[in-house]
C-alpha cells in the first residue's frame, strides 16, 4: 500500500552548498601534512592514523611544557601590520647544518619509522613504538609531535597539545610542533590565535620556511588574501619549487575569484611533485564549481590515491555517491572523513544522508544530532531531519486487515506533521528561499498525503462501521433464533404428555392381552360356525321339492 508519494531524494543538498566551505576546512587539517621538513628523517605527514585509546597520563614535565606553551599563544599581542610584513621578510636558505640537525637520533630513529608505517592499520601498536622511542632516548622530540597527532585524531586536544609543547621545550625551533600547535588551536575554533602564535614563531625563527608558509595558510583561513600571496611569494624567491608556498598561492588566487590563476598554479605543483594530494584537491574544487563532475571525482580518487588520510577529499567523494544513490558507498566515504578528523561536522550531516537512504532512521537522526553538537546553527539539518520523516516509511504487509491499515496510515499522517515541522523550521531558519529550494514543494506534497490518507482512514472507518453494524444486526438475528428454539424446545414436553404415559398403558394392554385374545378366538369360532351352518341351509333348501299350491 503506497501513501501516493514520490520517492525522490534530496539529502545531499546541503553537502554541495559546503564543497566551497570544505577547501577552507581542509587546510587547517593540511598544516601538519602539507608542511613536512625535507629535514626530518620522519615524516609526519604519514602520522594520519585511526583515533586511539587514551593515552598515558602526562608526566608534570609535559604539564609544566603545556601550561607554557598554551599560556604564550594565548596571551601575546596580535601582530601589527608592519610586524606582519616583517615576518615574510627573505631570511636565506638553510644550511646543510641545520638540514642535519633536525635528523632523528640513531637511538630512537627505528621506532619512530616502524611507528609510522604502522600508525594508519594500528594506532595503539604506533603509540608503543613513539613510546619506546622516548625511552631509548628522552629528547627525541619527533615522538613527542607524532603522540600529539595521535591524540589530536582522537579529538583529545588537551592531550595533543601536551605532547606538542613538550616538543618544543626539547627543540624551540621544530616547525611541524608549531603547526600542530597551531592547528589544535584552529581545530578549537580559534583561527586569530593560531595566526597570532605563528606570527611569534616566524619572528623567532625566521630561517624556517616551513613556519613561514604554515603562516600564509592561515591567512587564508582568515581571508587574508594578500598577506598569504606577499608571503608565499617571497618564499618562492628562495624556493621556487616550495609546493607548499606554491599551494597557498593557489588557494589565495581561488579565494579571490581567479579560478584559472589557481588551476595554473595548482596544475604547477603537479608538474613538480605528482604525488601532492592537495593539488589534485583543488583541481577537483574547481572542476566541481565549473560541474565538471567527471574531472571533478577523478581528482578527488588522485587525491586519496596518495593521501587516504584526506577527510575533505573523502567527503565530498562520499558526496557524488549520494548524487547517485550508492548509499552504501557514500557511508564508506563519510565515516572515513570521519575517522581522519573526529570533529568533521559536515561529514556527520552528509553521513547521516547516507543512513537515511538505507532506511537507518535512527542512525541518520543520531548522525544529525552530532553534526548540529560539533556545529550549532546549521540550518540544513533540519532540512534533511524533515526528510527522513518523509522518505523512510513505516511497512504495511500485503495482506494487511483493515484496522491494521488505518493504523498504519494514522502513523504515516503523524510522520508527515513531523516533516513538515522540520521543514518549515528549516524555511524560517533561511529566511529568503532560493528559486531551486525544494522544500516548499515537499511541504506541499505531505499536505497532499496527510489529505489523501484522512480522506482513506474516513473511508476505511466508515466501512467497518458498516461490516459492525451487519454484524450486529446478523449476531441478533442469531440470537433471536436461538431464543425460538430454545422456547420451542421447552414447550415440546407438555404436548407428548400421554406418550409418556404409554409404558403403563402397554403394562395393562399386556396383562389383558390374554383374555382379549381367547375372547377374538370365541368370535371367531362363532362367526365360523356362522359361515359353515349357512351354506349348509342353503343346501338344504335347494333339496326341498318346489310346493305346490
């Protein structure tokens, strides 16, 4: 029995509104990957692993490092524009001496490799080999940032940042420790701190490049354009195959509307290095904004191909299987967004599209429910909360009885009051409609279906009031039978009265029965002699000579 509904979806309408949003999100997640030293024996972007179990309780050394670290970033003055200019100052290339010095020691350098090679398939066994690299060597600061890009995938930002700043107390001068730290506070919704706390790093340490264009990304997260391009610029200067410099170019151009400055750009840092993920990520933005789909999904599969831990590009590949209802694949898609970046809420709603469309109700709402908690106010979720309530149905068996259907339709009308609800909160929460917004159709369409069913349940009821009362009117008419009956049976015994009183009557009849019969047997003996005397006379009579007168 169908309600009289399409079957149309529409739940990954919010997540295309967000591909534009998601290249400003995925950068603050890009710092600790995009910003490797060429001098480190490790590389901590292949620290992208699973969230893990808490880790250990922090040591009071690691204690005492965060408490100034964080102290620091938090209480320094915001940079002046002349400060920010000095920061992108040229400060020469470093020295072979200090490409050496950023080396892991021979003590803890074989567990901080096998760490990482086996930190995205196992992040526990990764944590013990950070751990033992510590114990083979106290001021291997190395192991110190990779336990805090662990428990940063965890979401334990207070634990991330310990580990950070314990770095940093071991090596001031340890770039990847100060994006990180920067990022945690990015990740904590403080984009104005991290800029400001890198800004003091640069200053101190203006021979690291890496700080310099870790700088310039957050720039762009703040809308920064031109001190992202100023910067970015004068470290290709010194390096003018500095992808990382080269890439905040290209974001910067995008941002700036000059789509084909940053396609060059971006198509650039490929003919560098083919292997950065991010450039395949902005080729595939910018083909998405020009609905270049096949482009588009090509670039987001190039990108995960030589960075799985990607959230951005997971999730707006799990967005084209929504696109064509591959829900299944989608939900892969989503829920690996998720793993890489635990705060992800855009990655939650379009999840809790690819649950609703395999008709996962409540995992879909618990999906909702924890995008809206990492990010209040975003308005598309009760969009897609309204769809749910009207694309998932309640079933009605095939032979289902009729109570049992109006049942099922008095369900089905309180499932659209509740869509409706969502939807219209979604309207008031937009305000002014754009001309495509599906949802005053939607509404218009549950109207319809909650006035076709109350239509159907009055007929339903009037039917079965009609099969009661032929009921009722037969169940009396059996009852006014059966009341005959029985009154007839109860006055059959008084009209055979004398039949019962037939074996006293037959007891006499048996008793006279002798004398009856002796009495028939004279009679019939006379009547004998009767019949034998006469024919006798008659013969006599027929003897006698005729008389003569």
């Amino acid at each position: 029995m169908k309600a009289g509904m399409n079957t149309k979806r529409y739940f990954n309408k919010s997540g295309k509104k967000y591909f534009l949003l998601f290249a400003a999100l995925f950068m603050s997640l890009l710092l600790f990957s995009s910003c490797k030293s060429s001098e480190s024996a490790v590389k901590d972007d292949e620290i992208l692993a699973d969230p893990p179990q808490a880790a250990e309780e922090p040591s009071a050394e690691e204690e005492a490092a965060t408490a100034e670290t964080a102290e620091t970033a938090a209480t320094e003055a915001a940079p002046a524009e002349g400060d920010k200019e000095a920061a992108s100052e040229d400060a020469g290339v470093k020295t072979a001496e200090e490409v050496y010095e950023f080396k892991a020691s021979a003590l803890c350098e074989e567990d901080l490799v096998r760490g990482v090679e086996i930190s995205k398939d196992d992040p526990e066994k990764a944590k013990a080999f950070f751990n033992s690299a510590l114990s083979m060597d106290i001021n291997c600061y190395q192991a110190d940032n990779n336990l805090g890009l662990l428990a940063m995938y965890d979401g334990d930002y207070a634990k991330a940042t310990r580990h950070f700043g314990t770095a940093i107390k071991k090596r001031p001068d340890y770039p990847q420790a100060h994006i990180n730290l920067s990022i945690v506070f990015i990740r904590q919704k403080q984009t104005p701190r991290a800029i400001q706390y890198l800004v003091e790093q640069v200053k101190k340490y203006p021979k690291r490049m890496e700080l310099k264009t870790g700088l310039a990304r957050l720039y762009i997260l703040s809308g920064d354009y031109n001190n992202s391009i100023s910067i970015a610029k004068r470290v290709l200067k010194i390096d003018e195959q500095n992808t990382d410099a080269m890439m905040s170019l290209g974001w910067s151009y995008y941002y700036q509307g000059k789509n084909e400055l940053a396609q060059m750009v971006f198509k650039s840092v490929l003919a560098v290095d083919k292997s950065v993920a991010e450039a395949y990520f902005g080729l595939a933005i910018i083909a998405t904004k020009e609905n270049k789909r096949a482009d588009a999904q090509q670039n987001f599969i190039d990108a995960l191909r030589f960075r799985d831990d990607f959230p951005e590009a997971h999730n707006n590949l799990g967005i084209y299987y929504l696109d064509t209802n591959e829900f299944g694949k989608a939900m892969e898609f989503f829920l690996k967004a998720i793993r890489y970046n635990p705060q992800f809420a855009e990655a939650y709603m379009n999840l809790g599209a690819a649950y609703a469309g395999l008709d996962r109700e409540e995992d879909a709402l618990k999906a909702y429910d924890k995008a809206e908690e990492l990010q209040p106010g975003m308005k598309e979720l009760n969009f897609n909360r309204g769809l749910v309530y009207l694309q998932i149905l309640p079933k009605l068996a095939e032979n289902a009885e009729m109570e049992e259907e109006i049942r099922w339709r008095e369900a089905l009308i309180q499932r659209m009051n509740m869509a409706a609800g969502y939807l219209q909160k979604y309207q008031k929460s937009v305000g002014s409609l754009p001309k495509d917004d599906p949802s005053t159709e939607y509404l218009s369409e549950i109207a319809a279906i909650i006035k076709e069913n109350e239509r159907s349940i009055r007929r339903m009821k009037k039917r079965l009031e009609r099969k009661a009362k032929r009921k009722a009117e037969e169940a009396k008419r059996a009852e006014e039978e059966a009341l005959k009956t029985e009154e007839q049976a109860a006055e059959q015994p008084s009209e055979e009265q004398p039949v019962a009183e037939q074996p006293e009557a037959t007891e006499n009849n048996e008793n006279k029965a002798p004398e009856e019969a002796e009495n028939d047997e004279n009679s019939v003996s006379e009547e004998t002699e009767k019949q034998v005397e006469k024919p006798a006379q008659e013969e006599n009579e027929q003897e006698l000579p005729p008389r003569l007168d």
